[in-house]
C-alpha cells in the first residue's frame, strides 16, 4: 500500500511505500532540505516537522523521542522526521519549505 506525503509550505507531495520509510527520507526524496546532525539516529533533534494531518498514520511517540526533544529544546509539538515512518497520509510543514 502507498500513502501520499504532502509538505507545507510548498506544496510539493510525494507517495512512498507505507510504513516504509521514514518522514526525512520522503523528505529527501521530494528534493527537500531538512537537517540532520547525528546521522539519522534520533538523537540531534535537527529534523523537528509540524504534524498538520495525518498524525494517527505515524508510531506513537516514544519517551526517548520525548527526551531527545526536552534536551535539545525544540517544540514538544514537533515529530521528529527520522523516527516515523507513515503508514497513511500525512501532511507535514516546516517554515524553510
Ligand atoms: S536526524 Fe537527528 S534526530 Fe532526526
């Protein structure tokens, strides 16, 4: 099954293999920027998206996502890209798109 992954501002929208691959890897694979600075390993919380839609398609947040975020002090809103992999669609933003 294939879920679409749509990316705010700009409009842009890509379709992935469901639970597949990772919200940074859709990302890249729409030619989009998006920061990374510990090799994709969810420990630099860089690559923080808005969840618009969609949220119920991604795994449940760990205590370890929760922590990365507390300690790198990034919104407690934001998922972080590296660590979901969609399931269904979403529709994710970040201002620098
Ligand atoms: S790339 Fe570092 S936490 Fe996602």
């Amino acid at each position: 099954m294939r879920c679409q992954v749509r990316f705010l501002p700009s409009e842009r929208m890509i379709e992935i293999e469901a639970g597949e691959r990772s919200l940074l890897e859709a990302t890249r694979l729409a030619g989009l920027p998006i920061a990374s600075a510990c090799g994709e390993n969810g420990a630099c919380a860089r690559c923080g998206v808005e969840i618009l839609d969609g949220e119920e398609s991604l795994e449940p947040e760990t205590e370890r996502e929760t922590r990365i975020k507390e300690r790198n002090r990034i919104d407690s809103e934001l998922r972080l890209a590296c660590r979901v992999h969609p399931s269904g669609d979403v529709t994710i933003r970040a201002s620098y798109w």
